[in-house]
C-alpha cells in the first residue's frame, strides 16, 4: 500500500482514482460482493465527479453482516480483556502506520482539506489507543447486605451493535463508537453514509489486520432507507449509535421502539458562541472564524452563532469579515483553507437557506454565494458568509444549516447573552470568551449544552466526553462515559 501522502494525491489527479479501494462490503473478516451486484458512485466533491463505486447494500446484505456479528460476538465476548486491549492497540498503531493512505481518502471521499483529514486520523488512532486502556477497567463493586448475603456487579458487553455514521466526519465517527463498542466486548455492524463509504471500509479491514476476530466488525455500504433502516429494525441489533439530523433520529427511535432497543443520538446543533464585552477580541475573531469555517461549517458541534456584546461587535465584525474575506477556498487535496461542501444536494440546502435570508431583508455581510475551485471551475463550494443582526425568532438562528453560514446575534450585558445562548431546541456545545473567570463560569452553568468551553472553543479532545441535550439528542461519546453505552450491569446475590 502506498502510503506517502504526496504520492497519493499526485497519483489521483493523474488517476482519476486511489489504488487499493476496497470492492464490496466487509462481512465475517473479509470483503464480499453484495447480494444483487447493484453498485452507487462515491463522488469527489471538490470536484464534483465520481471517483470510484460501491456496493448498494439491501436487507439481504445486512442480515449476512448482522448473522456474522453474532458468530464473532460469541468469540469476542469471551476474549479476556487484556487480549483486547492488545489488539485495539495494534489497530492505532496500524492507523499511524498508514495515516497518509486514510487522510487522503477521508479528504477525498468528504471534501474537507487534507489538513483536516489529517487531524481526523490522529483522533481516530487516539480513539483506538484510549479505549484499548479502557477495556480492562470496565468493572463492577461489592454491594454490603449484611450477614450471609454476598452481592456483586459485572459489566458485560450488550450484543451486536448498529453503528450509523454521518458524512461529515466518517473516519472519526467511526472510531468514536466501534472502538468503545468493541472494548466492551461487543460486535459492530457498521453503515457508512453513501456519499462517504470508504474510510469505513479500510478501517475494518485494518481492524481484522490487528486481530479483530472474523464477524466482529462488518461494514454494510449503501443508502439509508435501505441498508440503514434494514440495519436499525433487525431484532438482533442490542444498540444503535446514530449520528445525523433530528428527523432521521426520530426516525431511527420510531423504527427501533419495538425491539426495545438503546441507542445513543447525536443529532446536531445550533451552537453559540458568546463573546462578553470583556473579551480578547483577537481570540474572539480566530475562535469564531474557525468554530464556524472548520470542515465549510459541516459540524455538528460548529459555532454557527455568535452571541456577543454590543460593545465589541464592531470591532470583532470588523475583524472577522476581512479574515473571512482572505479565506481561499479550493479541492481539498491542493491545500486552501475551506475545502468542499460533501454534495450537489448539500449545497444547494445551504444556499437556499441563504437566499431565504436574504428575501427576508437580512444584512448578509460577506460570502452568500455558491463557488467552484478556482483552477477547474469545478466543485460544490460555498462561500464564508456572515449574516449580522438576526433577531431570536430568525430561521437562520433556529434551523441548524451545517454550512459555512454564521449568524451574528447582539446582546447588551450577561444576562441577555445567556437568554440567547439557549433560545433554539438545541444544546449541543456553546463557547465562552470573557477575562472574567467568574462571569465564566456562571455562564458555564446557566447555558443549556452537553461541553462548555471557555476562551478556546475547540477546547478539549477524545478524553472529554460529547453530546448534546433537548433536540441535539441524548447520551454521551469520548471519555469514559462513552463506553458505558456498550456494557450493562447484572447483579448477583448469594446467600450462604
């Protein structure tokens, strides 16, 4: 496998394609061809062409994978957890062997700068490394009941798990849920979103490479109202972890209720940012540039709203909008600043919600337009926007755009700033820039949101944990809390 980073992208854009893409799905430790060989185009949206094809995964297709979860849950369950630890390890370390073949597929598949891909495979090796420490620590107490009473808990893993994961970020999001998953003891049926099959694939190969036992970790490509909901209905399935919108999570909980199933949603946000008038304006320009120009705005957690001080919001707007205005946009693999938006649809739902702005009379300050890449005229890009001004009640305030769009809020004072910092359904993430520790940390208190950050809105990594209340879902990834998902606690009493 060629691994050399600079090869790889020279080889694509002479190609047209990547060497060693993976052909079918991944079911019982090997790649299979799918059940009736009908297969889908994975485009590269920088440039918006096909650059490879995928298995369009049915229900047939899932069951073989979920039938195979089972076999290697029966071996994996019972492997100690030392062994374990071993082989996750094993797996971070072939992901850090192999971090150029991954980033440039990860910018190639999503449309995200290399950079940024590049990052994205750290945390999916780190993710590995963190939990392979974890799975032996998964442990149970001793509870007193008094004379000839012995009483104690175990934690075991909770079956085979459904790992949906979004566009935005698939190689992270993978890692973020099958390596606790399978730290715990667990098997995984995975399903990639279709514009972002690959990353997922590699991966599981790598995994089986590191000693992942056949059958424990399977990977199903294809749409989501086929091969997604024959996944999240299959009685087999003990655990769902969905990454996506609040409409195909409420799907995703409708479809799983009558199996009873647990799931963890991670459904989005509308996140603010709040800059009190004692801030660092300089820290507040850089934090919001990048909470909301990171990935074109295509994440969950982006600071999409920035809630700030009257007093300040001139000179931080000033700022801002020339920063934003230098911002080079171009294919992620040429090294701009803002890579692509993943699809044709994606781009034209984030340009509708800006021209919706501005028939309501919105004060759009910069950006606003869709673009292509400078040198091929080619790409679904759109350009950093600012929209100023907007009122509480403003859809582009309340509806999660996942674009590279902020929405500029004014508050007078702390108390306003908190009012607005929990005026949408959402509550996600929320950052706070002050140079008073104490107001900091009333507002860290009074803002309704799963992480706080204070004065560095990218703050914190794989060891804290992630996810949201009210409409961004319920439960929590990363940290510790994110293995508790995959193990349940049987009790057992003895009396002697």
């Amino acid at each position: 496998m060629i691994d050399d980073a600079a090869v790889l992208v020279r080889t694509y854009f002479e190609t047209g394609t990547l060497p060693g893409l993976p052909q079918g799905h991944f079911i019982g430790g090997h790649y299979a061809a799918g059940s009736d060989g009908e297969m889908l185009e994975s485009f590269d949206p920088g440039s918006a062409r096909a650059f490879a094809s995928f298995s369009a995964g049915k229900g047939e297709d899932v069951f073989r994978a979920v039938e195979a979860a089972e076999k290697g849950l029966a071996v994996w369950r019972d492997t100690t957890p030392a062994e374990r630890c071993r082989i996750l390890n094993r797996a971070a370390i072939l992901i850090r062997e192999r971090a150029g073949y991954l980033s440039v597929l990860e910018a190639l598949d999503s449309g995200k700068t290399l950079d940024e891909a590049r990052g994205d495979v750290r945390s999916c090796a780190r993710l590995f490394e963190y939990y392979a420490g974890a799975a032996d620590k998964l442990e149970g107490r001793s509870i007193p009941l008094g004379p000839g009473l012995s009483c104690w808990t175990e934690r075991e893993p909770v079956g085979v798990t459904a790992q949906i994961i979004p566009w935005n970020y698939p190689t992270s999001t993978f890692a973020r849920g099958v390596a606790p998953a399978l730290a715990a003891g667990c098997a995984v049926v995975a399903k990639p979103a279709e514009t972002t099959p690959f990353t997922a694939l590699v991966l599981a190969g790598w995994l089986a490479e590191a000693g992942v036992p056949a059958g424990v970790v399977n990977v199903v490509t294809g749409l989501g109202a086929d091969a997604g909901a024959a996944l999240v209905r299959h009685p087999a399935i003990a655990h769902i972890t969905f990454t996506g919108s609040v409409r195909t999570g409420v799907d995703v909980m409708q479809v799983a209720a009558p199996n009873v199933t647990r799931l963890t949603l991670e459904l989005g946000g509308k996140s603010p940012l709040v800059a009190l008038a004692d801030s660092d304006v300089d820290k507040v320009v850089d934090g919001a540039l990048w909470a909301i120009f990171s990935n074109a705005g295509q994440i969950c957690s982006a600071g999409s709203r920035l809630v700030i001080d009257r007093k300040i919001h001139a000179e931080v707007l000033e700022k801002l909008i020339g920063k934003a205005r230098a911002l080079r946009l171009g294919h992620g693999l040429k090294g701009p600043d803002v890579g692509a938006l993943n699809s044709q649809a994606h781009l034209e739902r984030v340009h509708a919600h800006v021209q919706a702005a501005r028939r309501r009379g919105l004060s759009i300050l910069t950006g606003g337009k869709p673009a292509t890449d400078e040198q091929t005229g080619t790409g679904w890009f759109f350009e950093p926007t600012i929209i100023d001004g907007l009122p509480c009640d403003d859809p582009a305030v309340q509806e999660e755009i996942f674009g590279p769009v902020l929405a500029v809020q004014i508050v007078d004072g702390e108390e306003e700033a908190v009012a607005v910092a929990n005026g949408t359904e959402f509550g996600l993430v929320a950052g706070i820039y002050t140079g008073d520790i104490s107001k900091a940390l009333r507002l860290a208190r009074a803002i309704d949101a799963g992480q706080i950050t204070i004065n560095d809105y990218w703050a914190g990594g794989v060891e804290v944990p992630f996810g949201g209340n009210r409409k961004s879902g319920f439960g929590r990834e990363k940290g510790l809390e994110g293995i508790e998902a995959y193990a349940r606690t049987k009790a057992i009493t003895i009396r002697h």
